[in-house]
C-alpha cells in the first residue's frame, strides 16, 4: 500500500460516494484485466506473458486492456486502494496525532480490502521488487507516495510541507511504510497490519 496514485505528485480526493453505473461496470472490468494480468504473471512470468494474453483471460480485446492500462507496466504498478487509505486518514479525529491517526488509517483500509485483492496486493509487490522493469516504473511512486505523505502531516499539524518536524515525521513513517512492504511482498504469512502498528507505535508516543 503506497500513499499516491500512480504518476502523480498531488493528493487524490476521495471517491464520490454514489458512483454511477457506468463507472462501477468501469471499475469491475478493471478489477478483472488486472486479475488475470496477475495470475498469468504469477503463473508464466512477467516477460513471457503478452497482452494478449491477458485480453484473451479477461475477455476483452487487446485495445480495451490499454484503454484501462497505458502500459503493461501498470497492469501491476497501478493502485486504487491509495484513495481509500487517504480518504480514511483524512477522516480520522483531528485531535489525534499524525501517526495515530495514520495507525487507525491503515487498520481501516487494510480491512475494508477483501481477500482475495489483499493477496493479489502482496502478488503485485513480489512482482515489483523482482521484476526490474517493475521496479524502475515503480520508483516514481515512491517519490509521489512521500510528497502525499508529508502534505497529509502537514495539514493534521497545522505547518508547512516544508517544516522540518513533517518532513522528519514523514520520512520515518514512510521509511517503515516501505520496508514493512518490502519485507511482506517476500513473506506472504507476515501480518501487515500487526507490523506496521507495532512498527509505527514506537513513534506514536504522544
């Protein structure tokens, strides 16, 4: 779980709740490609598995699959639970502190994720930390995934993103944020959610 969307350096807004139709009709047959993209990554390879390969699993045509996904690179970098872990940060008590307030976040997100996405997730990043193709695409991600970060501290403390104590902040929770992934994308029995508050709660002393 990063903090951004891919490609991008601003903070996303939530979801419009009440989705039509039509985008949740998009939604599932986003799901799906990328489903198939996974398990057939997972079962042949990253390389060895083409476009077409993935259409003809989902059911769609190969154009369909780029209309979703620009790259094949994003059929496993491209990640939509970020907007659902900042709309839960987001909505946390402002009395809470940052890293409280992040600890319940990710509780929250973590379990609103059926299982079945969870473990594609953690297939996603075994991908990402294997595949060096996957990990160059990835790396701008991270970058964008701190800036969000650091401007979520940032309006929960009242400061600038500039301010020394969020980016300090920011920079060790994001440097536990990504080990924890790193560490669970290699060991499918960790508990992700029990390391990361365990983990994050040596800075939650307040």
């Amino acid at each position: 779980m990063t903090v951004a969307p891919s490609n991008s350096s601003e903070v996303p807004s939530s979801p419009a709740r009440g989705s039509s139709l039509r985008e949740r009709k998009k939604a599932k047959t986003r799901a799906n490609i990328q489903q198939h993209a996974l398990r057939l990554f997972r079962a042949q390879g990253y390389d060895a598995t083409t476009i077409e390969q993935i259409a003809e699993a989902a059911e769609v045509s190969p154009s369909t699959v780029f209309r979703y996904f620009a790259t094949k690179e994003d059929l496993v970098v491209a990640d939509d639970t970020d907007l659902m872990f900042v709309a839960a940060l987001r909505t946390q008590d402002p009395a809470l502190s940052p890293v409280r307030a992040l600890r319940q976040a990710i509780r929250v997100t973590i379990g609103a994720v059926p299982s079945a996405e969870f473990r594609a997730r953690r297939d996603r990043d075994f991908l990402i930390v294997t595949v060096p193709e996957l990990w160059a695409a990835s790396l701008g991600n991270v970058t964008s995934s701190l800036q969000i970060l650091t401007t979520l501290f940032a309006e929960r403390m009242g400061l600038s993103p500039e301010h020394h104590s969020v980016r300090a902040l920011s920079g060790a929770v994001f440097g536990i944020m990504f080990d924890t992934m790193l560490q669970w994308s290699k060991d499918p029995d960790l508990d992700l959610a029990g390391e990361l508050d365990s983990l994050l709660a040596h800075l939650d002393q307040d």
